[in-house]
C-alpha cells in the first residue's frame, strides 16, 4: 500500500520538538509531528487533591484542549460550551496517568505539577504527541527545581511516550495522519516507558474485529516507533544540561 505522504508503513511522520517554547512556564516544549503541532507547559502549586493532604506524596495532573482553528473546521472552545467535552476529559486523564507512572510522587512532596496540553494544529496523533511532549516539558521543570532546591533530584524513573497505529486494509501503519486515521479498519494508541513496559494499549476495532496475532504485531510495530521518539527526547534534554 502507498501511504498518502510516501512514508513507509513503519516510518514516524517527521518529528520536532522545540525546549522552552513558553517563557514563563517551568517547562515548556512545542512538540510537531507531521502536521500535528501541541504545546505542553508545566506548571508547579505548591497544594495538592484533598485525598493527598498530610501523605507526603506530590500529584501530576494534565488538562487537554484544542484549539478553535486547530482542524479544517472551528471547533468551539469548552468554555463557551459551558463543559469539558468528554474526549477532551479522557486525553487528559490519559496524558496524567501516562507521566504518573514514571515519576517518583512521594520525592515531590506535596506539590502538584500540572502539564496544560494545548493543540495549535491537529492532523491525527494529538494525545499520543502531548504524552510525548508532556514527559519533556516534565523533565524540563523538575530539572529546574532541582536547581533551585526545591527537590534533591529529578524524581523520574523512566522516559515515557506514545504512538498511534492503524489497521487499513489489512496493512499495520505506524503514526498515522488524519486522511489515514479518518478510514482506518482500527485503532491503537500504544503508551509505553523506554524500559519497555507499556503503561496503556488503546485499541479500538472501528470496522472489524482483529485477532491476538495481529496486536503483538501491533505492539512491535508501535516499540520500532517508540524507539526513535524515546531518542528524539533524549537528544533534546541532553542539549539543555
């Protein structure tokens, strides 16, 4: 099958991630993939949730939007609806457990950071790419608070990242675009560590089922990806130190 932008079927759409996009955040980053382009900014309170006080343990939480002009048509902001719109609510759920499960919440004490992940464009990809983002911009700010003693030592144990997989006519793709992702027989956003535990497997038949055999192909398909974005966060925070 010819891809509609010539990749092949295991190749990453062209990724950027730029540091410090945001000046006054305590880590930023613009993240770009493909057509896709979310900035994650970090944010640091010093309080946490109500079931979290007098533990000792930190919190990190995200908040998910798109928007207005981020796809072909507006999309209304969640603030003018009067809600957070449920998918929005399930992303950042996701992006929030995905960093939880690498950080350290009892070195934090009782702080939250929180990760706003904001889409300018959306061409598929957008969760899986605001995981990605989010751990650098995470990285990013715990770094600073070392450096400024608030924290002893970045309380990280892993990188974490994310990638979309699709099923199309039989043919396993890797990081989709929107006109792929639009017909795609399933879907699968894949969270995994650089240690290669998975944290989530988002996996959704849309027009028929799949079987076992072609999830494991699935999961090795989307590890050959996570590989490549685990090494495009290493490079951009081996730049900073």
């Amino acid at each position: 099958m010819n891809r509609i932008d010539g990749r092949a079927a295991a190749e990453l759409r062209k990724i950027k991630i730029t540091p410090n996009f945001q000046a006054f955040a305590e880590g930023s980053v613009l993240i770009e993939q493909g057509k896709t382009q979310v900035v994650c900014a970090v944010s640091l309170e010093d309080k946490v949730p109500p079931f979290l006080r007098g533990t000792g343990s930190g919190w990190i939480t995200a908040e998910y939007a798109m928007l207005p002009r981020s796809t072909t048509t507006r999309t209304q902001r969640d603030s003018v609806a009067g809600r957070i719109a449920g998918r929005s609510q399930e992303i950042q759920r996701l992006i929030g457990r995905s960093l939880r499960a690498v950080a350290d919440l009892a070195a934090l004490g009782e702080r939250s950071l929180i990760v706003d992940c904001d889409v300018l464009q959306a061409d598929a990809g957008t969760r899986t790419a605001a995981i990605t983002g989010s751990y650098v911009a995470l990285n990013i700010a715990l770094k600073k608070l070392v450096g400024i003693g608030i924290l002893k030592a970045v309380p990280l144990k892993s990188q974490v990242a994310a990638v979309s997989v699709i099923i199309q006519k039989g043919q396993i793709l890797l990081d989709p675009s929107y006109d792929e992702d639009a017909v795609a027989d399933a879907d699968f956003n894949i969270v995994m560590t650089a240690t290669g535990e998975l944290v989530e497997v988002q996996g959704t038949a849309e027009k028929q089922p799949y079987s076992r055999s072609t999830l494991t192909a699935v999961l090795d398909l989307a590890e050959s990806g996570l590989k490549t974005l685990f090494e495009a966060q290493k490079i951009v925070l081996d730049k900073l130190n």
